[in-house]
DNA sequence: GTCTATAGTATGATAGAC
DNA sequence: GTCTATCATACTATAGAC
C-alpha cells in the first residue's frame, strides 16, 4: 500500500512535459530531472516510456469514462426516449466536467488530446481500448433517438463531434477555467454541434 | 530548370513516412532509403528534416489556399451577400477538391493533418503562416452573412468546423475516393456543420 | 549530384552498490 | 526505493572524395 509520492511526481511531470513537446520529443531523462527523481526511477515505478503515458492517460480517461456512464444511466432512468439533444448534453457535460476537474492540472487535458489526435497505430489502439465501448453505447442511444437517420450517418456525425472534443482537449487552456466559463462552453457546444446531429440526412 | 526526380521522390517518400508514422518517429535515414537515394541527399536537397515537413505540407497548403481565395472571389462576384451555408459550402469544397485531386498520394493530406492538429509551437507556426489569412477572410465574410452572431461566436464556430477538416485530412483513406464520394462527402458535411454555424447563440 | 565515413550528441534501458 | 555509471544503439548533420 506504500503509495511512494516520486511516482506521482513522475506521473504528473510527465504529463505536463508530454503534453507541451509531444511524446517523441520527451525524452526520460526530462522528466526525470523535472520531477527532480533519479534517472533510473521510470522504469523503477513504470517499466517503459509508454507505460508512463498510458498510466497518465489513464488516469483522465478513467474517471471519464465512468462519469459518461454514470450520465447515461442518470438520463435513462430519468427519461424513457430521450431526445438527441439530451444525449449530446449528458456526452459533453462529461467531458467539462472532467475537463473543469483537472483545474491546474490542465497539462493532462492536452496529453489526452495528442494521444487521440494520434492516428499512429500504438495510439489509435489506446483510444480504441479507452473509449470503444462508451463510444458504441452512445452510438447505440442517439439511434434510438433519431430513427430516421441511418445508422452510419449516426456513427459518423458522433466522429465529427469527438474530433471537436478531441481538438476541445487539445487547446485545454494552461489557466484555470471558473464553473461558469465551463458552463457557457457546454451551451456554446450544444447549440453550435444539436442542429447538426439531429438535421436531415443530405 | 533541371528538377532532379530524387527531389521529387524523397518528398512523396517523406510525406508517406511522415504521415504514416509522424514526424519525430521519422528518421532521416529512412526516407533517404526508402526512397533509394543517399544518406546525405535531404541535406543536400533540402539543408535540413525540418525544412521537408514544410515542403511537403507546403505542396498540398499553397494549392488549397489558392482555391478557397478563388472559389471566394467567385462566389463575391456572384451574390452581393452569400450565406452562410454558400460560404460554408465553398470553404469545405476547396478542401474536397484538394483532396480527391491527391488521388494515391492521400499521404499527403495526413501529413498536413498532423501539422495541424500538432499544438507544439513549431507546428502551430506554420498552421498560423499558411492558413491565418485566409481563415481571417473567410470568417469576415460569414460575419457579414450572420449579422445577428456575435463576432467571436463566429470565430469560435469556424474554428470547430476547422477541427473536423483537420481531423477529415488526418484520417483521408489510403485508397482512392473517387469523384461521386468526395461529393457526398461534401453533402454530408454540408448537412451537419451548416445548421450550426447559422444557429441562434446559446 | 552522389557516395562513404564519421563527428558529436542524445536516446531508452539496465546493472549493481547502497 | 534511490543512486551512479554505463551499455548499446540511434540520431542529425557535415566533411570530403569522386
């Protein structure tokens, strides 16, 4: 249960150096003389490099995850048919509300969107793992949702708006952002991306 | 006038290997060999690695810009006052025609998506060089065409529509698209990014 | 324009003392 | 758990013969 603080230290170092230069540009030594920890400590507490990153994507993607669950059970419970809009907002809300969380932390916001902006095969299959499944769930509900739109025009216009909340993670502002910014980011969100999904195949 | 072919190959090859596998996974020495030419020809050819990121990206960039300022200045002449769904139409074929005109060469166009969707300095230096001008004019010409949106919800909207474009070049097929799916491609996000962009503000 | 050879440096990872 | 020292390998870039 001895929960050493270097390896946190290693963690949170690692992902403020990977998110501001990239994964390739870092290299462990940086991190380690950062973190003021000895060279050898990464593979003592990690193993490899990319152990480090995957522990520190984890650790966002994690909590995540579980909230987008939580959201979709919330509403399902609550609601027999939601509509689309609802869905998109319980989706996003997730993501500020993650997002809104890390606080200072910004830097792991914007590792996570390097590691899925990543089409690079070792990457794509982290953001596969992370989030396939969650992805299919709300797939699976905005079908249910908007009956008259195909099934693959669903699945594509979800792609889309993932590859803005992708881009939204990516330029994760360095300051903090206050729960009423984050508030008006999700309205600003919903009312820019609702018309979208919901509007009549071409 | 005398345009070595090896210059020629080792930009195709660079943008392939660049593309697939992203900039700093790339050495100089496997694009010198994969493309069969010497060790040292990137220096020679080009002075450094950096300058034939900006060379390839270069290649697919200027062309774009040019077409989207062209089908602008068509459109101006046209209508005394587009839409917003015109100017949103034109900005994305550009794009399209871009693209499909690529052919087997989509490497190319994940390659700029990389550049793109990279916030290091470096590559938000060049994103900013080659598309700040043309992403200002365009975004003044839908204020004028959605007066009733506030200027920076403007701004803030086209930069989504900019994410999933990048996001469209990042993950451009291998193979071929041929002309009639390129303009559904177009139709589709037509349909999703338009009535957003002209939605009422939150 | 093309080649070989190499300088000069940085890398990820590990061994072994404490 | 932490340290120093080092292995083995890779890198960009350049010098200089052809």
């Amino acid at each position: 249960m001895s929960t050493s603080s270097t390896r946190d230290r290693l963690l949170d170092t690692a992902a403020q150096l990977f998110a501001e230069n990239g994964f390739d540009r870092t290299s462990v030594r940086d991190i380690t003389t950062a973190a003021e920890a000895n060279q050898a400590a990464i593979h003592y507490h990690f193993g490899s490099k990319e152990a480090v990153l995957r522990a520190a994507t984890d650790r966002v993607v994690g909590p995540l995850n579980e909230r987008r669950h939580q959201l979709l059970d919330d509403l399902l419970a609550d609601e027999h048919e939601p509509t689309s809009d609802q869905l998109l907002r319980i989706f996003l809300q997730a993501d500020l509300e993650t997002l809104q969380a890390l606080q200072d932390r910004g830097a792991a916001a914007r590792l996570v969107g390097r590691v899925y902006s990543d089409p690079s095969p070792a990457m794509q299959a982290m953001a596969r793992d992370q989030f396939g499944e969650t992805g299919a769930r709300f797939a699976d509900a905005l079908a249910a949702a908007l009956p008259k739109l195909p099934a693959d025009e669903i699945v594509w216009r979800l792609e889309q708006i993932v590859a803005v909340i992708v881009n939204l993670f990516l330029r994760w502002p360095h300051e903090g952002v206050t729960p009423t910014e984050a508030a008006v980011l999700l309205d600003r969100l919903v009312a820019f991306l609702g018309p979208g999904l919901s509007a009549p195949p071409p």
